[in-house]
C-alpha cells in the first residue's frame, strides 16, 4: 500500500529517542524515518498518526500543528506487561485543500482498520472525525461513534464543515452509516436547547460531566459498543492542561480522561482512537504528558482486551428474562468477566437497520433497575431507533 502523503517522525524526536532508557516505549515502537521509510505493518497492531490539519477550526488564525513535544514524551514512558506490537507512521501534512487532507485520513484508516490495525490518530481540529467516520463506508454497515467532548457539535449542516458543526455532517450526508452517537462529558451551558432537543428525538445519547464523573464506570458500556472514539480535549478542565489548551475550568481531570481511554482500549469494538484540538506551545509539558498518558492507557486497554461476547456456548453466559410491564427483557451476563448485555429484540415489520436481535452492551444496575419495573433508557433509546 502506498503511504507517500506520510511524513517521517522528525530528526529531533530521533535524536532524543537516542537517549532515552532502553526499556522506554520509544525503543520498542517501529518508527517512520527518513533513514529507513515505512516499516512493515505484518505484526502491527496498533499504529499512531499525526494530521497536522487544523484549517477547518472556527478560531483558525493560520497557527501550524506540530506533534514532537507528544512524541518526545510518549517515548519516555515505559510500556506494561503488552504483547502489542505499535508503529508511529509519521505525520499527514496538511493538503492543498482539507478536503485532500480528509481523502489521506480515510484512505490511511480504511487501510489500518481492514488490516486490523487500530489508528491511534493526534489531531489539529475535530472535524477529522468526519473523514475518520467516512474511512468505514466500505468496511461497515452501520458505525458508533462515541465523542468526549463538552458540545455536541451538530452546528448546521447546510454550511461548509467545521470543527463545530462536523456532526450534523455525518448525520445528514450520504451514504448514512451512522447508527448511534453518544456524547460523554457535554456541559449543558455550551449547548443550545434545540441542539438538545435534536440529540433526544435522533434517539442519541448525551451524558453530562457531572454524571460521568460521579461514577466513570457508565463510560464502559457505551465504549464496548463503539467503533469510533473521538476525543476533544477542550474535555478536559482547564488546571489539567498549558496555558494555550485552557478551555474551561470544568472538565475532566486527568485521572478521569485516562481512565475513559483505558475503557476504549478495551472494547472489542473499538477500531480507531482520535484525540484532537490539539494547541502546542513552547510550555507544553503538562498537555504533552497528559496527552501520552491517554495513548498509555489505550494501549494498556488494548492489551487488557478479553473476547467475552460470544452467547453461542451456554458454558460461557447466564441469561436473565425480567418482565417490565408488556416488555419482556432478556440479560445477558459474561461468566468471563462479569460483563452485562441486553437483548433488543428484531421487529420483522420494520424496515430496521440491525436485522438481527442485538445485544446491546449495559451495566448490573440496568438489570436491577428492570428487576424493580424500570426500564433501562439505552434499551429504550436503541429500541425506538431500530423501530424507525
């Protein structure tokens, strides 16, 4: 596969990988170089790429992307107990226009992910997550995108994509692959009430920071079901970040954002990894180290995953039938790993996009919230979006 629109990782970081310990992550990761080009992708299992694209953030004012100081830090790290193999693949430069920027994004992805690779991507602005999504046209019928972000940015879909409005792209263009989206850690002041309103009869799901922060645990179901993971990093609250990434004083911390990682390294589902709005600057340190810690945790995930979600052997699951009103609900519970799914079942009069009984992945509470007549709002919410 032809990789020309790939840049090498820099002679600076080399030069400082030179130095590093050599246990450290970057003695053991295959590295694009102007010395010795692409390496072999055979055993990879994980590849990182820079898009140095920002053109389409709202408060663009011409300022470059540049991923060294990330990189610097990353390769300091040391790995855990991991059998992956990674690569770093450089960086995409900016195109002529984005739209040549978003075809390098999708044809390097669409490549990764047919090999089973999983992209880690470093991104300018968020709006890459379009062309993230669109790498999956011929890959998958149906995509779920889960976005940590503080807005949802659906913006409006009749103007010229934007770091703000890439939502209402993916939603309204064709073809139409998506089938849910999920929002983690929206803060209500940055959105509008008709953004709200839209999000609820689309059926999507929008969790606010302070309920995800009151129990991070929730970010595991929706990450087991997701293909595409999107983070902001305007996510994160301003005191955990330098001083050109500060955004807002509420956030995740830290703590929280490398634990949301570490979820979407475990999921079986996940497929690619973005992080974005990334602002270097020359006092970077903090933002650098946070960010490397993030593609830690995703990497460990990732070496933590466990295949639990096969219900073909009886030896392998408990099943639960509880009686909601009119609704009979079936659980399904990995004697694996403890994990808990739910059963929506098929509608053969409706022209449904699943064509099958799904499961779709939920908590312990969700069954006891069914034991005691409630019915879990992801079911209800899958439900009524399979019905349309």
């Amino acid at each position: 596969m032809n990789f020309s629109f790939l840049t090498p990782v820099s002679d600076a970081v080399l030069a400082h990988n030179e130095l590093i310990a050599q246990q450290a992550l970057g003695k053991k990761i295959k590295i694009h170089s102007r010395q010795n080009g692409i390496p072999d992708l055979d055993d990879v299992q994980i590849a990182i790429i820079g898009v140095k694209e920002n053109r389409n953030d709202v408060n663009y004012i011409g300022a470059d992307v540049n991923f060294d100081s990330i990189r610097v830090t990353l390769y300091t790290l040391f790995p855990g107990n991991w059998h992956t193999t990674i690569a770093d693949l450089g960086d995409i430069e900016p195109g002529e226009t984005v739209e040549d920027t978003y075809y390098a994004i999708r044809t390097a992805i669409t490549v990764l992910v047919e090999k089973n690779i999983i992209p880690i991507v470093l991104g300018g602005s968020q709006d890459l997550t379009y062309a993230n999504y669109r790498a999956y046209d011929n890959i998958l019928p149906m995509v779920n995108i889960v976005s940590v972000d503080t807005n949802f940015d659906l913006g409006d879909a009749n103007l010229p994509i934007k770091n703000n409005s890439y939502v209402g792209k993916i939603i309204v263009e064709q073809p139409y692959n998506l089938f849910n989206y999920a929002t983690i850690g929206y803060q209500t002041y940055f959105n509008s009430q008709e953004e709200l309103d839209l999000i609820e009869k689309l059926y999507f799901e929008a969790h606010r920071l302070g309920e995800i922060s009151g129990d991070i645990n929730k970010v595991e179901p929706l990450m087991r079901d997701a293909h595409i993971v999107s983070v902001d990093l305007k996510s994160i609250r301003s005191a955990e970040v330098s001083e050109n990434q500060k955004y807002s004083p509420n956030g995740f911390t830290g703590k929280e954002i490398c634990a949301i990682s570490r979820y979407a390294g475990i999921s079986n589902k996940v497929s690619s990894f973005g992080i974005y709005e990334y602002l270097n600057s020359q006092k970077d340190n903090s933002t650098s180290m946070l960010i490397s810690q993030m593609i830690w945790y995703f990497i460990e995930g990732v070496n933590c995953r466990v295949k639990d979600d096969d219900f073909t052997n009886e030896n392998y699951y408990q099943k639960y039938n509880v009686l909601v009103e009119d609704d009979e609900l079936i659980f399904y519970k990995s004697l694996k790993t403890g994990r808990w799914w739910i059963e929506i079942p098929f509608l053969p009069d409706v022209n449904n996009k699943l064509k099958k009984h799904t499961l779709l992945p939920c908590m312990h509470s969700d069954y006891v919230l069914a034991t005691q007549g409630e019915i879990p709002e992801r079911w209800y919410k899958a439900f009524r979006k399979n019905s349309f």
